[in-house]
C-alpha cells in the first residue's frame, strides 16, 4: 500500500477531564501521521505488522509544546507521546500532550483523542487504556503520575485488541528511524520500545506483566514430568514382555500343551541367548548350563548343548492334510506317551552325556528309552 502523510498544522481545542474540568496543559500537538505499508506476500494476522515498513512524515508544526502564557506552572509537568494505531487499515498518529500531575488520569489522555486526531478510522475507535513499553496495561481510572516519570511514550490500547498485539503493532512504527530522530530530538525516552538487535540490547521487556521466573520453573519442570512418564510406562512394558518370553522359554513342557514345528525353548531362558562375558566371574549373572530343544517341521525334535553340539534325537511323524484329530507337533501325554505329529516315540537317540529328559525338557518323565549314538 502506497504511504499517505499529513503535514499540515492545526490549532487544537483546550484540553478538558474526563469529569469535564479543564486540564492545565499547555497545547497539544499532532506530531506525526502515516501509515504502514502492507507486505508483498498477503497476511492475515494483525502481528504481521511487526514487520512491515513505517513511512511517516514530520508536521510542520514544533513537536515541543510551548506553556500558555499567564499558566500557574505546578512542580511536576508530565510530558508525553501517545501513538494511536488503527490494526485494520494500519493507519496511525503521534500526539504530543502535557499534563499537571496532580490529578491527570489515563482517562484524560482518551478525552483527547476524538479532539485532537484527524484521522476517522482511528477517530471512531473505543479506546480502553494505555500501554507502556514494559508491556504493562493501565486502566482509565490510574493516574498518570503512577506509572509516568519525565518525557514518557505510550500507546493507545483500543477495545478488542490484546495488550500482545498491541506492542507488537507498536515496536516496527516507534523503532523508526525518522519517529526515533524526531522522538530523541524531543528527548523522549524510546529505548524500551526497540527490538532487540544482534549484541542483545534491550527492547521492550515483556508483553504485559513482568512475570516472574517461578512459574516458567514450575512449567519446566512439568513438561519434563511428561516426557519422561510415557518412557517409564515403554520400559514397564518391555520388562513385562521380557519376562513373558523369558517364562515361556525357560519352563519345561507341560502335559497336554504341544509344542508346534518351528517352535524352541532355552533351559536357561533369555540368559541362554547371552554370550559369555567378563561379568560372569563376578556372579552377577545367575550360573546356568543351558541346552536347546528345538521341534522341526520334518517329525523330529532335537535337544543340543550350550555349545550347539546334538545331545538328544527322537523321531515321530507329520500330521497329513486331511487328518484333522492329529495334533501337530511334539506333545507329551497324561500317561508319559511322547507324540510328534500323531505318532508315538518310543525311543530316541542320545549323543554323548546327557542329565536325561526331566525334570526339562518334560515336566514328567516321558515313557521312551534312549539310545546311545554317536555325532559322526
């Protein structure tokens, strides 16, 4: 949007309380006028004016506002620059105003508005207070003196529009380059509305309130609560699956529960899966001689040693298609019967040394004899 700007002078109606008293200021001044100008990519947010460009343009008449003559001076004279904004259209105006501190209020500084501004959208608007650089809202009923010490920048609050959004539309037009060279030559003090450059200067300290550094603690400390919880609530599960897979491997077969083709089990559960390890000497790992009982979808079911060598052999059958009362797999009976795929093993073969088939593999002792055999 192409800047529009105001040069031109006035002469301004006397100033007046909000209870209709007249205020002892001297005059006040219509500073500055402009607009901001709209960012090539199109944005929806009234923040987006953090940052856009400020054109503006000073006014012919002084921005220092002269006392009126025969005026009773009173020991503290208040200064100030209010900046008036309109976020829809992003016009704005600077006014210069002068008050006696005795009784000025912020209610005051809204009576001057519809006097004073030129322009009608800003003219038209419903203010609710002022804010100052920290960020901080007050209310028509506080007066100025509370909050306002020598030549003091403020910016009109209008209803509908959050204290954030205020600063942030106000920061890019007071940071300025030509509205901080008029304001510094008016010995304003700007210096809480500049953004914050590379070395880490100041800008404007908070967004309303200053808040104190306890709750963002308190925050902290409660987010990192919930990071770790659903880690906690993974490892327990975990443990709990560990544990499962570590009973199962490790339990002898039961009576009537087979075991399908492909199906393993470890004497020394999970720690059998565990290499040898330094560790070992020092009896943190429980000491365990492990073997292996494999069952193979071909009818058999070996048994070997921690170190893999064949220690037991025994062969049954394979369960055919169409006979569906076969039970698949090894399965040891209520009698001590050992069936694979259906048939009875009534011998296997033993490799080597054995400790024999219970109290595991078989949580009963299996009714098949065992013959001695060897590797090769």
């Amino acid at each position: 949007m192409s800047s529009k700007n105001s040069t031109t002078g006035k002469t301004d109606a006397p100033s007046v309380t909000a209870d209709g008293k007249p205020v002892k200021s001297s005059r006040i001044k219509k500073m500055m006028k402009g607009l901001t100008r709209k960012k090539k990519k199109s944005s929806s947010s009234v923040s987006d004016a953090m940052s856009t460009a400020v054109s503006v343009q000073a006014d012919e008449i002084s921005t220092m506002s002269v006392p009126v003559s025969g005026a009773k001076r009173k020991p503290v004279t208040l200064q100030l620059v209010l900046l008036l904004m309109d976020p829809s259209t992003r016009r704005f105006e600077l006014l210069q105003l002068e008050f006696d501190s005795d009784k000025a209020r912020v209610s005051d500084i809204i009576a001057q508005i519809p006097i004073s501004v030129t322009e009608p959208s800003i003219r038209s608007q419903q203010y609710e207070g002022v804010v100052d650089a920290s960020g901080t809202s007050m209310s028509e009923f506080v007066r100025l003196i509370d909050f306002c010490r020598g030549r003091t920048v403020l910016v009109a609050l209008p209803k509908g529009l959050t204290v954030k959004e205020c600063v942030r539309l106000a920061r890019p037009i007071l940071s300025d380059s030509q509205v901080e060279k008029m304001l510094s030559a008016g010995e304003f003090d700007i210096s809480g509305w500049k953004k914050k450059d590379s070395k880490g200067r100041s800008r404007a300290i908070s967004e309303q309130k200053v808040k104190p550094s306890a709750p963002t603690q308190v925050k902290t400390e409660k987010s990192r609560e919930k990071s770790i919880f659903p880690t906690i609530i993974m490892l327990a599960l975990i443990a709990i699956l560990l544990q499962a897979a570590n009973s199962f491997l490790s339990s002898p077969i039961q009576v009537g529960k087979p075991l399908k083709p492909g199906t393993w089990k470890s004497k020394c559960g999970l720690l059998g899966l565990v290499p040898p390890s330094p560790l070992d000497k020092y009896g943190i790992i429980p000491e365990c001689t492990n073997s292996f009982l494999e069952v193979h979808g071909d009818g058999s079911v070996s048994i070997r040693d921690a170190a893999k060598e064949l220690d037991v052999l025994m062969r049954g059958g394979v369960c055919g298609e169409e006979d569906e009362d076969c039970v698949d797999g090894l399965v040891l009976e209520e009698d001590g019967k050992v069936l694979i795929g259906g048939t009875q093993v009534k011998s296997g073969f033993i490799y080597g040394e054995s400790t024999g088939l219970n109290p595991w593999p078989f949580e009963k002792e299996p009714k098949l004899k065992l013959k001695p055999s060897s590797r090769s």
